[in-house]
C-alpha cells in the first residue's frame, strides 16, 4: 500500500502543464469575465445608442477627353485639343470655386435636425425650409430651434429660448431682423405637431470647405475613371450633394470649351469687317481699270511663256496668302492680356507655328480654371504666366523665322516671275496690272473663305459642345450604416472585455509567488508525497474539539490520519510511531496540524501523546493549564527528572491523550535537545503510546528539528496555501534529496475553496453524506453570499 501511494503521488508530480487544470485556473473567476463582458456590452450599448450613424455613398464618373469637336476641313490639323489629367481634375473638383456653387444651389449651409429623447438625427426635405431674405454670401453661422405646434411655429435661438417668434399658422412671410428667413412649410407639417428641430447655419465658403472636406476623390485602379464618396447621416443628402457635383463639374467643362469656341467666333467676325472692305476696294479698282483700258482676252498665243509665268503667279499667291495669316496673328500676340486665345488652325502651314499655338492656348485655359479655384497670387498661375511669356516668345520667333523664309520664297518667286514677264514682254501692260489687281482679289477672296469656314466650325461646336464627363454610376449610398459599425463595436468589445479580465489574472498568477494548493506543491517538488490537504478555517474553532465530530476540519484530519498509515512502517515490536509536525518557517500552520492530527487519532481510541517540541515559541494549549506550566524543557534541563511527572491531560479527550507542552523557554534550547534525554523519553513513550506527535521548530529559522529529526518514523512538512512563498519549497527539496528529514511528506494547509483551481470546494469533498441539506442551506445563505461577495471584493 505505501508503495502504491508514493507511486501515485509521483505519477502525479512527473505529469507535465496541465492545459485543463491551468483553463480551470482562468474560469475560476468566471464571475470577473462575466462581469467584465456587461460591462463592455452595456457601454458599447450606450455608445450605439448615442452615435449618430453614417452612410457611405458614392458616385463613378469617367473624364471625356477624346472628342475634339466637329472640325469642316483637316487641313492644319484640329482647331481645338483637349488632354486631360485626372489629378488636376480631382483639385477642380474639389476646388471651393465649384462646391461653392453647388452648396448654393442646394442650400448645403442649411441643415435640418430633428430632436429626439437621446440623440438628434439630420433631415433632408422635412417639412418646413428656410428661404434666405439676403444674400447668401452675408449669410453668417447661426443655431435656431423650431417647435411646431397646434398655434404654428415657435422660433427660438440658444438654449435658453431667449428669441422668440410666434408664427401665425406654418409660414412666416415677414422676417424679422435677427432671423432674416421666410419658413416654407408643406402642407403634412401638422403630422409633425410636438416636434422640435434644430436648424444650423454656416457661411457658404464654411459650408463649401466642409463639402470639400467630405467628400473623396480617388482614380478608380489604372482606369480613367474617378469615384467621388462621401460619409454622411442622411442618405439623401450626399446622394443629392453628389449628384449636383458631377452636374455642376460637368456644366464648368462644357463651359471652358465653349468659351474657346466663343472667342473664336468672335475673332473671326472682326477680320471680316476688314476683309469685306479690302475686297470691295480691289473689286472697284478692277472695274475702273476695265473700263479706262477697254480690256479684252488676249490670245492663247502666249504658249509656253504664259504657262509658266501661271504656276509662278499661283506660288506667289500662295507665299503671300502665308504671310497674309501670319500678319493676322500679330495683333493678338501683342496684345498684354495672357487671358487672350490665340486662334488655332487658321491655315497656316508651319507645323512648329501652329504647335506653339495649341499649346499657348491650352495653358491659357489650365490658368484660367487653376485662378478660379486658388486666386492669382498660387504659385502654380506664376509659373503659368511664365510658361505663356515663354511661349509668346517663341511664337515671335516661330512667326518671324516663317516670315523670313516666305519672304525668301517670295522674291525668288517674282524673280522668276520678272523672268517669265520678258519672255512675253510684247503682252500690254495693261495686262499685267489686270493680273495684279486679280491676285489681289484672289488673296482676300481665299482669306475670306477660309476664316468663314473656321467660324462655321466654331459655331456648330458651340452649338453642339459634348458633355465633359460620362456618368459611369450615379450616387448610390449603404443600406447599412458604416459608422458606428454595430456588429464589429459589439465584437471588439467582447474580445477587449475577455482579455481584460485575462491579462490582469495572467499577470497576477504570473507574479503570484505563493502556493495555493497541492498541485503547486507537485509541480515544484515532484517526488515528496503529500499526504493532506487542510481547509481554510473562516471561524475561530480550529481544533477537533469532539470525536464524532463531522465538521470539514475533522474529515480532513481523518484522510490525514488515515493517509499516514501507509507512509508509517509496522514495527516487530508493535510500538509507537514518532511522528514530526514542523515548517519552513512560522505561521505555516505545523501547531495547528500537530494539535489536530493528535485529536484526530485520540477520537479512534489511539493511546497518543503530542510534545511541543518547539521550545523557543511554545504554541500548544489543549491541555489543562497554560504554557507557563513546566513542560519538555523543564524535563530536559532537570538530570534527574521524570518525563510522567510533566505529562498534562488533553481538554477534549482525557482518556486517550496527553500533553507534555514546551515549558519554560530555556535561554539555550540547542543545547537542551541534544543532550539525549528527549532520545530517552521517546523510547519509554513508544511503548505507552500508539502515536507521538511532536511540534518542531521551523526548520529554516533554527537548527533545533535538525538536532532530533533522526528520532523521527515519518516527518510531516507544513506548507501553508497562500503564504508559503514557491521558493521556499526548494529548501524542503533538498532536506528530502539530503535526506537529513526521515519519512518526508507534505500537508497543505489552509486551503481556500476561493483560492484553488480545482474548481471544486471542500462543501463537497468533506461534507458528502453528512449533513448535506444543512451545507446548502448554508452555502446558499445570505450571509454565504455577503461572504462570497466580500471575498470577491478583496481579491479584486
């Protein structure tokens, strides 16, 4: 049987972490998690209920830049081009010159809210509006409440109703000077009677820089396409907000190209105020001339001569029709005002020239949308009118460089001409004056047509301008709301409120250096038995005071006793067993386990005698009389003594116990213990008794156990359960590997249902079978539960 029982303790104490055991460590204090987690749900519950909700909602447009515009002839390439950056279109967007606009047309300055018992919630077309009576840019921040009610509306400003103004009926068409606004209500206002909502109102540029803080632009991945969203209480709102973005973004891109087109118009329109005159000059001047010379048509006689002299009068006229569209650009390239369009297209046959054109003029409308949204003083419009001063010049150049070489052209052409002229100089000089005055007309005549081709372009573009944008997705908001996130905030809190209570015990048990229970002790000193386990006493009787008594603190000390009866050898002889109670150090409870393990085998009728051993702090009174009485110390200093003579009868069992307590403290109890008498009275009391119990000293303190601890047949070891530091543990380790104690086991005192890990209590484990209704009643009294509840407290 003893090899068995040590067998089972060290399976025990081999096993390695239990998973189970440390999970019933956390779930002990399943009453802090649960408490923890009402916690967390109640406040995320409160939050929820006090958070305004948020929608998403969002739009997809994508940005038109390849339509060019209707063009009536390719010569020259296209009149007008249009590149598109999407980053510069995302600022224009967002630009405070375009929001401003759809703010104002929305009336976005003014918010509506509906008062409720918690929280207010934003409308959008309740049932009544506010017409300013002002202009909206004097517009100024101001917070209104209005009540309806069966007499009308009561308007009142700040929170203690200062401003009062009692409509008659639902429409106030007369404002007053603190509240310049007519209220527009609808005619289901009266379902609405009781209802109170609070009207906030910005500036527009406040209102503006808000919108523009709302919403987001971004490039849909590496697609053309942009997604403007915003986050907003009311679903209608931003859906209508963005809406009236992409309309108004749209209407600002249709507009800078028919600006273009515009001003093309009328540039050509001005030339031909000139043109019409210079052609009827020339017509009058051929008709003078005809009728003067009496011109007829000469002979095909000409030949050869004629012919050629034709294709050079065409190459002529067309230099001279190259440096007549190069002198209609002067005028506007000295013009000062960088605002000015260059007409685009016009004919003329320099490649360089007319790209020095198109890109002035796309510069020219990147600065003009670039100082309506950030002003002229952004650094950006600075370099921008550099970059035109820069392409000015460069048009100079381009236009004098062509010029030059048309008129190199030119006069090698009229050489050729003087050349072609002598081969038929014998033709009338009317003749020639005849074909000047002709070419002349032909120049302006092909002028004429050409611009009135280029206007007619420009007034079918803008007539039929394209949109700037195609609605990929109008805006479209969540059915679900995206803040605050219900599900998640009740997920997070759950998770915050189970690792709250979780980390603080993990830190508590991981600076907890105490022991608490037998599974501490296994852990630390796997191969010592232990022998007993003794509850947590929460009342002042602490002993075993009858023999039939069915207390916990008597059915522990019986497993205790019995245990010991397979640590104890039988001896030959049949005489008593020695058995020694000490600790490591004091308060551990060895007194405590010594008194109640003599009382335990005095009520089976077990002939026991318990000696207090410890001489130099005597603590054993369960005999008639005090410790001032003489005692062990006495015998051992006294040669001639007899131990009877000090033997004291137990209060509670006279019978079968006996005491021979500590006596008198000696100045020198070393000394006295190792004198050999006490190895004398244990040998006569083996005979007498069934058992002697001795309290010892502590070990770690004095050396006096050590001294004696050789009369021992089996040494039990103390260890109290939340007071016994682990580290002490390893000094009992090594008495037992040194094997200075003999017979080493352990008991574990003061174990507190509370405190184990088991999950169960001693209510079950000593009190199955015995009195069982009275143990429930108790353990489910109310002073069980103000218990309970005190100890919950202190621990936390």
């Amino acid at each position: 049987m003893s090899e068995e029982f040590l067998n089972h303790n060290s399976e025990n104490s081999n096993s390695g972490i239990n998973i189970k055991e440390e999970i019933l460590n956390y779930l002990h204090y399943w009453k802090w998690f649960l408490f923890s987690l009402t916690i967390a749900i109640l406040a995320v519950f409160i939050y929820l209920r006090y958070t305004p909700e948020t929608y998403y909602s969002y739009a997809k447009i994508k940005i038109l830049d390849e339509s060019k515009g209707l063009e009536l002839s390719t010569q020259g390439g296209g009149l007008f081009t249009d590149t598109k950056n999407l980053d510069n279109e995302i600022l224009v967007i967002k630009s405070t010159r375009l929001l401003k606009k759809v703010v104002d047309s929305l009336d976005l300055h003014i918010r509506y809210f509906v008062e409720g018992q918690f929280t207010s919630k934003e409308q959008w077309n309740g049932p009544f509006k506010l017409l300013g009576v002002q202009p909206k840019d004097n517009v100024s921040s101001a917070e209104y409440y209005i009540e309806i009610t069966n007499e009308g509306l009561i308007v009142s400003q700040g929170d203690e109703h200062v401003n009062e103004f009692i409509v008659d009926g639902y429409n106030l068409n007369s404002p007053k000077d603190n509240f310049p606004f007519l209220i527009q209500s609808q005619s289901w206002i009266t379902k609405y009677i009781g209802a109170t909502y609070k009207v906030v109102i910005v500036p527009l540029n406040s209102a503006a820089n808000q919108l523009s803080g709302a919403i987001s632009v971004s490039k849909v991945g590496s697609t053309d396409i942009l997604q403007l969203s915003m986050l907003g209480e009311n679903k209608k709102r931003s859906e209508v907000a963005l809406n009236k973005i992409l309309e108004q973004f749209n209407e600002d891109g249709v507009s800078d190209r028919q600006l273009v087109f515009q001003r093309t118009i009328d540039f050509v329109d001005d030339r031909f105020m000139y043109l019409a005159e210079e052609l009827d000059s020339i017509e009058d001047n051929k008709k003078e001339f005809q009728q003067d010379n009496k011109f007829v048509s000469f002979a095909d006689d000409a030949g050869y001569s004629l012919g050629k002299r034709n294709t050079t009068e065409e190459a002529i006229l067309e230099l001279q029709n190259q440096i007549a569209l190069s002198k209609l650009l002067e005028n506007p390239l000295n013009s000062g005002d960088l605002s000015t369009l260059m007409p685009e297209s016009i004919g003329l046959e320099s490649v360089n020239t007319n790209g020095i054109i198109s890109q002035y003029n796309t510069v020219v409308l990147e600065r003009e949308n670039l100082i309506s949204s950030a002003g002229v003083n952004n650094p950006k419009v600075v370099a921008l009118n550099g970059q035109l001063l820069e392409l000015r010049n460069s048009l100079k150049k381009s236009l004098q460089g062509y010029y030059e070489q048309l008129n190199l052209s030119l006069k090698r052409l009229e050489k050729e001409e003087n050349t072609a002229i002598d081969l038929v100089r014998r033709m009338p000089e009317k003749e020639k004056k005849l074909r000047a005055i002709e070419r002349q007309q032909n120049l302006k005549e092909n002028l004429y047509l050409l611009l009135l081709q280029r206007r007619e372009e420009a007034a079918i573009n803008l007539a039929i301008t394209l949109p700037s944008i195609k609605v990929v997705e109008y805006a479209f908001s969540s059915n679900r709301a995206v803040t605050p996130d219900a599900r998640g905030m009740y997920t997070k809190g759950a998770l915050v409120a189970l690792l709250l209570p979780l980390g603080i015990l993990f830190l508590v048990f991981k600076s907890d250096t105490k022991i608490y229970d037998k599974a501490d002790i296994s852990n630390l000193s796997r191969n010592i038995p232990i022998v007993g386990e003794v509850p947590e006493l929460k009342t002042d009787d602490k002993l075993f005071e009858n023999p039939n008594d069915r207390t916990i603190l008597a059915e522990s000390f019986r497993i205790l006793s019995t245990n010991l009866k397979y640590i104890l050898k039988p001896k030959a002889d049949n005489s008593g067993h020695i058995i020694y109670v000490t600790s490591t150090i004091k308060g551990e409870g060895k007194t405590l386990v010594s008194v109640n393990l003599a009382l335990a085998y005095s009520s089976i009728n077990k002939k026991v005698l318990l000696i207090g051993a410890d001489l130099r702090n005597p603590k054993i009174a369960v005999a008639d009389g005090d410790n001032k009485n003489k005692g062990l110390s006495d015998f051992l200093f006294q040669s001639s003594a007899n131990w009877k003579d000090y033997l004291q009868k137990s209060k509670y069992n006279v019978n079968f116990l006996d005491v021979l307590t500590a006596g008198t403290i000696p100045p020198n109890p070393t000394e006295l213990l190792s004198n050999g008498k006490l190895k004398e009275l244990l040998n006569e009391a083996k005979s007498s008794y069934d058992y002697i119990i001795i309290d010892t000293a502590p070990i770690m303190l004095v050396t006096d156990t050590l001294l004696i601890s050789q009369y021992a047949d089996a040494t039990i070891y103390v260890a109290r359960a939340g007071f016994t530091d682990k580290k002490l543990l390893g000094f009992s380790s090594e008495l037992y590997t040194t094997q200075k104690l003999n017979n080493m086991v352990y008991v574990v005192n003061n174990i507190s249902d509370s405190k184990t890990s088991k999950g169960y209590g001693y209510n079950y484990g000593y009190g199955y079978g015995y009195d069982n209704d009275e143990i429930a009643l108790k353990k489910y009294s109310w002073s069980w539960i103000k218990n309970e509840i005190k100890e919950a407290i202190r621990k936390f």
